[in-house]
C-alpha cells in the first residue's frame, strides 16, 4: 500500500518539475544567451516527462481506488 502512495508522491514530483522546467525556459534571459530563439527540440524531454508523470498519477489513482475497494 505504501508504494502506491509513492507512485502518487513521485508523479505529482514529476509534474511539477516538467511545469518548472517549461516556466524556466519561458522565462526572457539577459546577454547573448537570450538573444536566441528556443529549439523545439527543447520541449521534447518536458513533454514526455509531463506525460508520465500524468500516467503515473493516473495509474496510482487507480491503485489506491482499487485497494480501498477490497
């Protein structure tokens, strides 16, 4: 049981890194590192990440909801 509740821990974990690293390159830069456009390439890595920590939250959700139904 403890482990369903750490599924939920690191996907929750998970999404809110992907939801930081996606501000944080939004965020405007000061010098020459700013003075380029971002590479689409560079959402790649958030996206999927975002989208297994959502699966991993769903999965989860669907443990524990199966548990208590015991």
């Amino acid at each position: 049981m403890k482990r369903y509740y750490i599924i939920l821990i690191v996907s929750l974990f998970l999404i809110g890194l992907t939801v930081y690293q996606f501000w944080s390159i939004q965020q405007p830069r000061i010098g020459p590192v700013g003075d380029g456009s971002i590479s689409r390439f560079v959402y790649i890595p958030i996206i999927l990440g975002f989208i297994v920590g959502v699966s991993w939250l769903i999965r989860s959700i669907y443990l524990i909801i199966k548990l208590r139904k015991k």
